[in-house]
C-alpha cells in the first residue's frame, strides 16, 4: 500500500477526504494527517510517504513552500494540491514545482479518486524502472561536442546511431509521471529535477509514447521530440530542439507532446519593434495592445519559449536604458522563466503590472489630489480601459455605488464630472497618435474609445480649438 499524508488546515476537509475516499481501492492508505505545513514537514519526514495531498493558504508554512521543502526532505514523494479558485494562479505555480496536479474545491470525491487511480498507474511504473535505463555521463558528452566518445558511448550503451539506424531525441518535462513503455528500448538521462532527456531508435519513438498518445488522458507534463538523427554530430542540434519544444505547455497552458516549431523572424521582428516604439514614446494602449496580440499566437504555439524569453529580456533592457534600474530584472535561462511564471499568459500579466509605473505618470499625480480609495481605484480602472465602453452605471456595478452618488462622488474628489473626464483621458490619447501615427482620423477615433466619427470630432475641437486634421497638421 502507499503510505498518504493529508495537509489542510480546515480539519472537517481533512475528516472528509480521509473518510469519503476510497483509499484501498487504488492502492493507498492515510498515514497521517497534519493542519499546517509545519507539521505536515515533520509527518513528511517522519514517514516518507508515497503521496501528499496538501491545500496551498496554511499557517506557519504554506503549500507551495511545504512542496519544495518536502521534496528536498523525501525526493521520491509525490504531491498533489488542493485550492480554492481564487488561488488557481498558485495552483498552476505548484505544477512547477513538480507536483503530480490540483484539485479545484469544492471538488467531488470522484476527482480525487481519478487523480488516485492515474498516481497508482504512475507510481508502478516509476517502481519498475531499471538502473540499465539512466546514464547520465550520455548527457555530459552530448554537450561536450566530442563526436567521437559520444559514439563510443552510445556503441556501449546498446544504441549506435546511423544513416540506417536514426536516434530521436526527446525532452521530457514533469518526468515523474510519465507512463512510458518500458518493453522498448532506450536510454535516458536526468538534465534537472524537472527535465529527463531520452534518446531512442526513431522507428520506435512512437511505441514508446503510445500511452501518451490517447486524447482522453488529461496530462500535466509537456514533451519534445525532436528530429531523426543519422550521426552523434546531428544529436546535440536536435536535443536542444527538443527541448525547447518541451517548454510547449508555457505556449499553450496544455500538457502534450510537441515538435520543434521555429517563429517567422518577420512575425517577431515587428513584435519587438512595436513593443520598444511603444515604451520610447510611453504608449500604454499601444504596448498593451502589442501584449494581448502575443497570447492568441502563445496559445496556439506560434509563439515558443524562445521567444518569450526575447520578449520578456527585450523589455527588461529597455527599462534599463531608461534607467530604471531597481525595476528590471534579467531571466538566465528558459528554466527560469517556466519555473517563475509557468505559462505565457502570467508572463504577459507580469510584464503589464511591471511596466505599468513607466506608463502612469499622469495618473499618479491626479491620484495624489484624491482621498476617497474606491475613487482612486475607479480612476485607476478609468487610465486602464478607457478606449472601451465605460458609463456611469457600468462604474457603479463594478464598484458597488449607485449611481447618483458615484456622479456626485466622483466631481467631488476629481474636480469634473465623470463624462469630462472620460473625454479629456480619450482626447489626450488622440492627441498623441495624431502626432505620432498615421492611422487616419476615423481609426483613431475608433482606437479611443469612439463610435461616432462626428461626435469624436466635436469632442476634440471643444477641448482643443481645433479639428483633429487641424491638429495633426500644426504639429
């Protein structure tokens, strides 16, 4: 039976998931039960379990830290999280950390159950691997560039590569789960505690996937495959090709199995040229707009890790250039960008919060002025989502404010009523892609927040004396 350690600090969970689920039936028996992290650190390395089931919000010691200090106590210990949606982000987080998955409450005893039987099917097979599979001198040599005593070591592996006998790399990451054949040959070797490369005889590559390849099994790893290789000198080129391609599920949010895929370098070209024009000329719309642009094409893995890696690096620099030093900090390595955020949408989130300062000059001193907090968070939310439909009574549904004292609230605190204010915001972003772009009239009137071509015209004579052609020529 494998040994269960239950961890939650709400005790009726604890007595309801040790009661309610059918241990025995998959194999697995409750050795213990803790109500915060620090004593489920103390159960973990006292009884060495096969599997911890662990909420995330604790006292003393929270979820996702119980996870990694639990791996370094019991490395052969999987773990699983339980999370309520409002932590679904660290749920997400706690898969880098190599956890086996997350169960969203309220969950149904059925879910944990499947989880159970999935862990069971996992647990077996990581029992049966043999000492002959793992050689990790292979991966040394692969990054060495010594042809020669790689092929010697492949010769003595029982692998020796050749136009007759191609060898396909592939990159596995969140190896512990993986139910690979063990009746076909191939050798494998650990890169870091989340990263396992395999190399195998590439007419077998897709039996030893074959468990994976069943599109009613939900996985929680990525793998890359990379190209046949007829030569040691061709293996290193397609292994970091592989590898890349196993960073899929930082694309897309999904686990599966990925093959090389390389940007068009126009396609991110112009994606690192409008996102450096739009911080030069502090264009908050236009940068965000270049962002939300980036996540359809992640999804859909037209976009990889490389290039996030890019992006995230190039905006980064150009802060630096800006001097805003203590702001920027530099990724090292794709590793660390998928063990930090996980999946490009939080990435993208990350970079639009970091940036945000640079772009809110205006709106910092205009919040100075004010006292009352939900006005300040309203003119926040304004700066932000201008260019949208915004109203009175959408403002005091999203904030919980009637309207007639939203209005009398907010002319108060700001000095005008919200419809002028609206209107200035809108106004001063026309202004400047008036002066910097050669969108036409109506399209800019569109791009701030204006239906009406007319109306946007009488608005920006009103406030500025003039047409927006009239402006647009004077500058």
């Amino acid at each position: 039976m494998y040994k269960t350690v239950i961890v939650d600090d709400e005790r009726w969970i604890v007595e309801g998931i040790k009661t309610g689920v059918r241990w025995e039936k998959y194999g697995f028996q409750v050795a213990g039960t803790a109500e915060n992290g620090q004593e489920g650190l103390e159960l973990i390395e006292k009884l060495r379990p096969d599997f911890v089931l662990t909420d995330i919000k604790m006292p003393l010691v929270n979820g996702l830290e119980l996870i990694k200090q639990g791996k370094e106590i019991s490395p052969r210990t999987i773990f699983a999280v339980l999370s309520g949606h409002a932590e679904f982000a660290y749920a997400q987080k706690a898969l880098n950390y190599g956890t086996f998955g997350y169960c969203l409450k309220p969950f149904e005893i059925e879910e944990i159950e499947n989880m159970l039987g999935k862990l069971s099917h996992s647990l077996k097979h990581r029992d049966q691997l043999g000492p002959q599979r793992d050689t990790q001198d292979l991966y040394e040599l692969l990054c060495s560039g010594n042809e020669l005593l790689l092929a010697e070591k492949l010769v003595a592996a029982g692998m020796p590569v050749n136009a007759g006998m191609p060898v396909t790399p592939i990159l596995v990451q969140g190896y512990a789960h993986a139910p690979f054949r063990e009746d076909v040959q191939h050798i494998r070797f650990r890169m870091n505690k989340r990263r396992v490369g395999i190399l195998v005889y590439s007419h077998l590559a897709d039996s030893l996937l074959s468990p994976l390849d069943k599109p009613d099994i939900a996985i929680d790893y990525s793998i890359g495959i990379g190209s046949p290789s007829t030569s040691p000198a061709e293996l290193e080129a397609s292994l970091e090709a592989a590898s890349v391609a196993a960073y899929g599920s930082f694309s897309t949010g999904k686990g599966g199995i990925y093959r090389p895929f390389v940007t068009s370098e126009t396609v991110l070209s112009s994606l690192i040229a409008e996102l450096t024009d739009a911080l030069a000329q502090k264009d908050r719309m236009r940068f965000m707009a270049v962002m939300e642009s980036c996540r359809p094409m992640f999804h859909r893995y037209a976009l990889t890790i490389k290039d996030a890696y890019l992006i995230f690096n190039t905006v980064m620099y150009l802060f630096t250039r800006k001097g805003i030093k203590e702001n920027a900090r530099f990724l090292e390595g794709y590793d660390q960008l998928y063990y930090d955020y996980g999946h490009s949408d939080i990435m993208i989130d990350y970079l639009v919060k970091h940036t945000l300062e640079h772009f809110s000059d205006e709106l910092f001193s205009r919040l100075a002025g004010v006292t009352h907090n939900r006005i300040k968070e309203i003119l926040a939310y304004i700066h932000h989502h201008f260019n949208q439909e915004i109203s009175i009574q959408s403002l005091s549904e999203k904030f919980y404010l009637s309207p007639t004292y939203l209005s009398q609230l907010f002319k108060k605190e700001v000095g005008e009523n919200f419809v002028e204010y609206l209107s200035r915001q809108r106004i001063q972003y026309a202004c400047k892609l008036l002066a910097e772009t050669d969108m036409t009239v109506s399209q800019i009137g569109e791009k701030c927040g204006f239906n009406d071509y007319f109306y946007f015209t009488r608005i920006f004579k009103r406030l500025n004396g003039m047409t927006p052609t009239q402006y647009r020529e004077s500058r």
